[in-house]
C-alpha cells in the first residue's frame, strides 16, 4: 500500500513538472510558410503593369518559375528595413529624449516647421537655433553612449552605431558617432519634408477617399519603425463598438485575435517618451477593449503578435516568460494636457487596462516633463502567458493551420502604410488564408480590393484624437467572405 502510495506521489510530481515546462515552453507556435504562386498569380495579372523589379515583364510562366526564390528575396529585402528603422527609431530618441541630456526637447511641431520651411530670413534664424540645439544634443547622447550604464535605450543607440561600425572607443570614433547621428537627423528631416509635400499633393486631389489612398501608402520606402503609441487603439475600441452595434460582431464571438505589427513604445510616437522601460501596448489595449465590449471573454481570448522584427518577438517572449513565473506586466500610460486631447481619447485612457489589470505606481515623471501625467496598470499574468510571437512577415508570409485555428480578427495599425499597392495586395492575401470565413481586418489603410479577394471593405470611423488638425484616424474593417 506504501509502495502504491509512492508510486502515485511520483506520477502526480511528474505531471505537475511536465505541465509546468509545457508552461514554460508556451503556446506551440504556429506554423509560418511563403505565399504560393498560386494564390500569388491573381495579383500578378491584375497588377501587371506594376510589378517590382525581378517579376516585371516576365512571362506567366517564368513568373511561376522564378516566385519561390523572389518571395525568399524580398523577405530579406523588407527585414534589411529594420535596420534603418532603428536608426530612426535613434533619432526620436536623439530629438525627444530627456534621460541623456538637459537640452530642451525638441518639439514635433518643431520639426514640422524645419523640414517645411521654404527659406526666407527668419526661416534662416530658426533653423540655425534648431542646429546648434540638436548638436548639443548629439554630442549628449554621443556622451552617454560611450558609458550607458544599465539604460537600456542607450545600449539600443550603442549597438545601432556599432551595427555602423562605430565604437564610441575614443575621441576619433566618438566623432564618427556624432557625424553618424548628424547624418541620420538630416536624412530624417529630408523624409519628413518629402512626406508633407506628398501629402500636400493628395489634400490638393480635393477627393477624401483619393487623399486616404495616398496617405495609405506614405511610408513605402522609409526603414521599418516599430515605435507606437496609445491613440491608435483608442480609435480601434471605437471601431470595434461601432461593429458590436451594427451587429458584425456578436458577444463573444471573438476567441482568437493576431495583432500585426504590436511595436515597441521605445520613444513614443507622438511624444518621444524615454523615461520609463520600453513596452508593447497593443494586444493589451485590444484584450482589454475586445473583454469590456462584451465581445471576448477572458478564458477564451487568445491573442498573438505576428511581426517580423527579433527586438518586437523577443519582448514578448521575455514577458511571458515572467508571466509564466507570476510576474505581470506594467504599462505605462503617458498624457500631455497641452496636446488638447479629445474628453473620448482622455477618458479611454483613464479606462484602459481595467479589464485586464489593476492601477500600478508609475515611474516618476522628470522635472523637465513637469505638466505630463502618467498613470500606469498591472496587466495579470494570465493575459500575458497565453501569448505567441510569431515571426512573420505579413507581405509574403502568413501562418498556416486548419480551419478551427483561423484568426476571428486581425489588425494592422500604422503597418501597411509602409509598402506599396503591390506589397499590400500580397499582404491582404496573406491575411485571407489567415483569417476564418467572416473575420474580420481592422486597419487604418486604405487597401485595393482587388476582384480575386475575398476580402472586402464593409464600412469604417473616422476618429479624431485632438483639437489639432488632421490629429486622427480612419479605422476600416474588411470582412473575409464565407
């Protein structure tokens, strides 16, 4: 009987330890594959005239022949783009940062103007305080790069000149790293001037839906940005409301969620924040909205990030991992009265994280930040080990898997804007195969729906953020027919 006993203790020990490696190991990862010639050709033919280099010309079938190894191609080309998204991603930190320097931040109406400005003599005077203020800056930020410490954002800055191949050793490479982040800070501010002269072109068109086009596509050959901040989801809250009470979304209907493109508050998008420890927001806000709209429910909501870059999936990882162990996850919740938020926008943040978390003590806010408020929540680790990172290209790639693992709704914020018509048709593609018959795309994109798709645009909101012109967001929904 003794034995027997034992015998059992060691069984129960033994599967308490196998379940808590399966824990530890996570979600089985989902199977991630190319998108086939096949569901491919459709766009091809229709798109024939703008075709990219390598697939141009060609006849049908050396289009076939040669597809397996340009989809290779091309997916390494579009991942080369993080590396000059990281660069800008060390700008922002460079222009907004307040950890490594007590130079006044630079404003992003500040760079507006700049990278606007047409000439003229007081153009001239301003320009000339903005330099001598962003190099006082850089040489700061080239300072402290040298000696980072534990800060993990000038570690970041550190590895992306070394990536260049400056060290930061000595005086000599110290000012090839002041050059180099000159150089970046220039090339920036050229882009930025280009994007508002396109999109002064697209408001001139005098059509809404021809200017949302364009604007859709703004980013098409800037490097991969992964900085984010909190208004885009608001605005996806008030789409998906909108949904439940059209009745396109039941409760809790939705059970499965893929969230492309997550990002990393590493300098927040709208403010350049760099005081408190780099986060991920968005599968959080949309647990948290899917769950307080009715439309999930907590023991059945699976959300997973689908991006293509290691610093975005290896975060995610680390962070389920620590839920794995009872550790939550803080969010930290930044607003700036002067940016004049709508009361909507400052009450969703009031709001955000009160179905997933409870409120935290927030980081302090630096003196020279003083006016910024900051709240922040503690998400419950079971929101956050149920999470999957997949490595995933959304242009070229899609997740493959039967019909009962299909995504119920996918979103793509500020993530499609960053290719072409070309890439976005693939990318919709990608995101049919993905997605189950009646599923839903949330975007703030403008995408061509092309006869061959499946997926179609059924309606859209227009969400305004701020009293600041253009300070907003149209969230549409494409529906997968059945």
């Amino acid at each position: 009987m003794a034995m027997r006993s034992a015998k059992s203790s060691g069984l129960l020990v033994l599967a308490a330890l196998l379940g808590s490696l399966a824990l530890a190991a996570g979600p089985v990862p989902g199977k991630v594959g190319y998108i086939p010639f096949a569901e491919a050709k459709p766009i091809l033919e229709a798109m024939a005239e703008a075709l990219p280099a390598g697939l141009s010309g060609q006849t049908p079938e050396k289009l076939e022949s040669l597809w397996p190894a340009w989809v290779k191609s091309r997916d390494a080309e579009i991942r080369e783009r993080l590396t000059r998204g990281d660069e800008d991603t060390v700008v922002n930190f460079l222009l907004f940062g307040t950890s490594f320097t007590k130079q006044p931040r630079v404003t992003s109406e500040q760079l507006r103007e700049i990278a606007g400005d047409t000439g003229g003599t007081a153009g001239e005077e301003a320009a000339g305080k903005f330099r001598q203020l962003v190099e006082k800056r850089v040489q700061d930020l080239v300072s402290r790069m040298s000696a980072p410490g534990n800060n993990e954002r000038l570690i970041f800055a550190r590895k992306v000149a070394e990536r260049a191949g400056i060290k930061s050793t000595d005086e000599a490479e110290r000012k090839k790293a002041a050059r180099y982040l000159y150089e970046n800070y220039l090339r920036v501010l050229k882009e930025q001037g280009s994007y508002q002269q396109v999109l002064g072109a697209a408001h001139s068109l005098g059509d809404p839906t021809e200017e949302f086009a364009e604007r859709s596509k703004l980013y098409k050959e800037r490097g991969l940005s992964l900085d984010t901040s909190l208004p885009p989801d608001f605005a996806l809250e008030v789409a998906m409301a909108a949904m439940r009470e059209r009745g396109i979304l039941a409760p809790g209907s939705v059970r499965r969620v893929g969230i492309i493109g997550p990002g990393l508050d590493f300098t927040d998008k709208q403010e350049g924040y760099d005081f408190y420890p780099t986060q991920t927001v968005q599968p959080f806000a949309v647990m948290d909205s899917l769950l307080r709209l009715g439309l999930a429910r907590a023991g059945e909501l699976e959300v997973d990030s689908l991006d293509l870059s290691p610093r975005v999936n290896d975060h995610i990882e680390r962070s389920r991992r620590a839920a794995v162990q009872g550790r939550g996850y803080t969010i930290q919740l930044p607003h700036e009265p002067s940016r004049g938020w709508k009361p909507e926008l400052v009450a969703y943040w009031k709001r955000f994280g009160d179905q997933i978390g409870s409120p935290a003590a927030p980081v302090a806010v630096p003196a020279s930040l003083q006016g910024t408020v900051l709240r922040a929540v503690r998400v419950r680790p079971e929101f956050v080990r149920g999470m999957r990172a997949l490595d995933l290209n959304v242009v070229l790639q899609r997740e493959e898997g039967p019909g009962d693992k299909k995504f119920d709704l996918l979103v793509a914020t500020n993530i499609l804007v960053y290719y072409d018509t070309f890439e976005q048709s693939l990318a919709l593609a990608n995101v049919q195969t993905m997605l189950r018959p009646g599923g839903f795309l949330l975007t703030n994109n403008l995408l061509l729906e092309l006869p061959s798709s499946k997926m179609k645009s059924v309606d859209y909101v227009s969400v305004e953020y701020s009293t600041r012109e253009t300070d907003g967001d149209r969230i549409v929904w494409y529906g997968r027919e059945r």
